[in-house]
C-alpha cells in the first residue's frame, strides 16, 4: 500500500483525521468547483474553493472523537485548520504500597485476569498444599479473587465447579 495511513500503532489521530478530511475535501471541493463551472456556468474563485476545504475540515476536525498527540507538526495542523485540539486523557495514577510479610510467615500473592474461572481459586489450594507439605504453618494469602474469598468465608458450602 502506498499510503500509510497511521503512524501511532495503527490508531488514527486527530489530526491524521484532519489531514484525510483535507484530503477528501480537496478532491470533493474540485469535483464541485467543476460541476458549478460545467453545469451552471459559475466561476468559483481558488480563494473561496480554499475556503471551502478549510472550513469543510474545520467541522470534521471538531467533531472527531479522536485524541491530539503531543506532535509540534500536528499542533500546527490543526491550528491552521482551526481546529480544537483534543487532549489525551491524563492517565490515572495509583499508590501502591507494598508491605513484606511478617517474620516466619510465607506469602502468596495471587493475581488473574480471567472472570468466572477458577484458576485463582486453584493457585490458592495449591499453595495451600505446598504449605503443607513444606510444613509451613504461617501462610498468608493476598488475592481479589471473589471466588476464592467465598471459599473461605462459606466453608459450609462447596464452590460450584460449572
């Protein structure tokens, strides 16, 4: 292909949006031009066919949900062209702060990104079991799994295996 559409990983930009919107409008603006020339004998000057891909762009431009990068280049696309530059959200930022286990104490964190499947629940019997047989009787388990903190609160009733 001779025209390589995106340069952000295959994601379009605002303003690659604008740029093809230019583009279309350009050649939509030339077909028009010539109709009104051809067809209804009426000159349409260069000064106003620019100003109609402008402002064609302009409304495309901002009315595309896509997000700016942080391009000097792109920034003074979009000026030209009008158009409001949507920002990338910010990023939200989390604290995370870890604690080390207690002395004489094994910990076992267990993390999956799977819903309604029992693999968390199976990483927890088995660091159980190796507990175990380790004969380690200080286990400290840490997991999100909902699944695997029913088991232990509600001994009484088995967890459905479906």
């Amino acid at each position: 292909m001779l025209l390589k559409i995106s340069s952000y990983g295959g994601t379009l930009i605002q303003c690659e949006i604008a740029i093809i919107a230019a583009m279309v409008n350009l050649l939509n603006t030339i077909w028009h031009v010539r109709n009104q020339a051809r067809f209804s004998n009426k000159r349409i000057t260069w000064k106003l066919a620019i100003s109609m891909i402008i402002v064609d762009t302009t409304m495309f431009g901002n009315n595309t949900s896509k997000v700016s990068s942080n391009s000097i280049r792109d920034f003074t696309v979009l000026k030209h062209f009008k158009i409001n530059i949507h920002n990338p959200r910010v990023p939200v930022l989390k604290e995370i702060v870890w604690h080390p286990h207690l002395p004489n104490w094994i910990k076992c964190n267990i993390d999956g990104a799977s819903k309604d499947n029992p693999a968390e629940l199976c990483g927890a019997m088995r660091a159980i079991e190796i507990a175990h047989q380790m004969h380690w009787n200080n286990l400290w388990m840490e997991t999100d799994s909902a699944i695997v903190v029913s088991a232990f609160k509600n001994l009484r009733n088995p967890i459905p295996w479906s």
